[in-house]
C-alpha cells in the first residue's frame, strides 16, 4: 500500500470526518467511470459507488493492505454491480478485462455469488490464506522481475493467461506469435513461480503446474494483485504521449487489447476535460454527504 493510502487510512481510523472526504475526492471518479460504463443511468452507477463506499466501511477491518486499495475497491464494486443486476432479475458478467474483438468468457470473468459454493469450501480447505498470499508475493515478484528486464512479451503473456484468461490461441493470434510460443512461455512462468514458493509455501501443500487449478489460482492472485497494471503516473505519461516505445506498445497492449477494465476507468479519470470536473466534484460532494453518516455510524 503506497503512503497517500495509508495516510488517509490513518485518519479514517481517527475519526477525521476531512480525512474521509479526501478518501472519497481521491477515487470516486475512477469508481465512477468504471460503473457509468457498466450501469445506466448515471443515477443509479452513483448510488452503486455510494454503496461501496458504505461496504468499505462496514469491511474496513478485512483490509490489511496485504494488495492496492485500489484494487479492494473495485471489487467490492463489481460485486454491487452484479448485484444491482441480480436484484433486476438479470444475470449479468463484469469481465475484468474486455479483451479486444472477443466474445469468450472464461471462469474470471464471473464475480462470485455471495453464497459461497461448496467447491468453494473445498478450495478454501486445500488453500487457506497464508499460502494465497505467499503466491501473491511470488507473482509480483515475477511481475517485478519481468518489468525490470523489459521482458515485456513475457508479461503480456503472463497477463494475457492469467489476468484475461484468454487461451492460447487467441493470445497468440493477438500478439502476433505462434501458440508454441505461449505454451512454452506459459510453463517457463509457472515453473519459476513454482521455484519461488518452494521456501515458503508450506511442505504438504502441492503447487501443481500447466492445468486448469492452477491457471484459476493464478487468475484469481493476479486479478487480486493486480501486479502488472501500469502505475497511474505511467498512464498519466501515456496519455501525454511521453513513454519510451517499448513501454508505449505495453500500456497500450494493456488497456487497449487486453482492456483492462481498472486502467480504463483511471484513464477516463485522467483525461476527463476541466469543464467535467465541476460535475466531478459535485459528485464528489454528494457523495461524501451521503455517506459521513455511516462514517460516523462506524467511529461511534
């Protein structure tokens, strides 16, 4: 969690009233573009940013900062998305990414009911907390190390899989490469993740390999994590048109191809015009008003 974010939640957890009105400046509007693309009217994609916030707050103690804010918000969000439609009597998928001139579907992109399932207990039993978050920290650091020798075919690939969960042949037709390419790629990733965890994952717990259990681990760390989404200063360079090329052709592969629907919604954000942010901060103002009495509900 980066210092901006823990500050504010310091002063959340003070009780500082102005502290959560700069929580709610700094990312209703990304909130915001996520949902107007996903719910119409505007009305009701406000009132569905309003209630995570409430669910943050109600869920404060469940965040630890072990991923990005961020992150933690937009998945509540996805998850009063589906249930805005649920209520309507309407099955309704919010992908994580819109992968470019696709209709596939994979198991990613299906937000989980509230009910968990009972292969869901049997999952949780097989993997419990401490060994998701070892392999958490082992994809970022595979995403760290692949960054830092601008490896970034390798990148795409791994998010293309994992992220997207697009199949071989549609990633490779995608990046212009072959599908053996991808395929061996694919199990050169997981067995360097599978060196990784071999100091810190637990001796009687099995990290299997190139099969579809572990493709969902992965899915659900990466889409968690997050670890190969562009910093927001990245992006801002990018819609100035000021990154070096190999990172230009990467950020644009990542929010235009693979559609990366959390990098989409911040770059609305940054590029919305200065005759928009009037609207934004009224928004903004309704919002902080509509939720301090939970605020102050929750600090009582």
């Amino acid at each position: 969690m980066n210092e901006a974010d823990n500050h504010l939640l310091k002063l959340i957890d003070s009780g500082d009233q102005e502290g959560w009105r700069m929580f709610v400046s700094r990312f209703q509007r990304r909130l915001m573009a996520f949902a107007c693309k996903r719910v119409q009217p505007t009305a009701s994609a406000e009132d569905l940013v309003q209630e995570t916030f409430v669910a943050f707050l109600s869920s404060r103690k469940n965040y630890r900062g072990e991923g990005e804010l961020e992150s933690y918000l937009f998945r509540i969000l996805r998850r009063r998305i589906v249930d805005h439609y649920r209520r309507e009597g309407v099955v309704r998928e919010i992908p994580v990414c819109d992968f470019a001139g696709s209709d596939a579907v994979g198991p990613i992109d299906t937000v989980p009911a509230p009910q968990p399932t009972a292969s869901w207990y049997v999952r949780r039993s097989e993997q419990n907390e401490q060994d998701f978050l070892s392999l958490a920290a082992a994809v970022q650091r595979l995403a760290l190390h692949l960054q830092a020798g601008a490896r970034l075919i390798d990148l795409e690939i791994a998010e293309g899989l994992f992220f997207a969960r697009r199949r071989n042949q549609e990633l490779a037709a995608a990046l212009g490469v072959s599908e053996n390419i991808v395929a061996v790629t694919k199990r050169r990733l997981i067995e360097r993740l599978r060196s990784d965890l071999q100091s810190s994952m637990k001796p009687q717990t099995r990290f299997v390999g190139d099969d579809a259990e572990t493709t969902d681990l992965l899915s659900r760390v990466w889409e968690s994590e997050r670890p190969s989404c562009p910093k927001r200063t990245t992006l801002g360079k990018f819609t100035l048109g000021i990154l070096p090329d190999h990172w230009d052709q990467y950020v644009r592969f990542h929010v235009e191809t693979l559609g990366c629907s959390f990098c989409n919604a911040n770059l609305d954000e940054l590029r919305s015009t200065t005759a928009s942010s009037h609207g934004d901060d009224t928004a903004n103002d309704r919002l902080f008003q509509s939720t301090i009495g939970f605020f102050g509900a929750k600090n009582q």
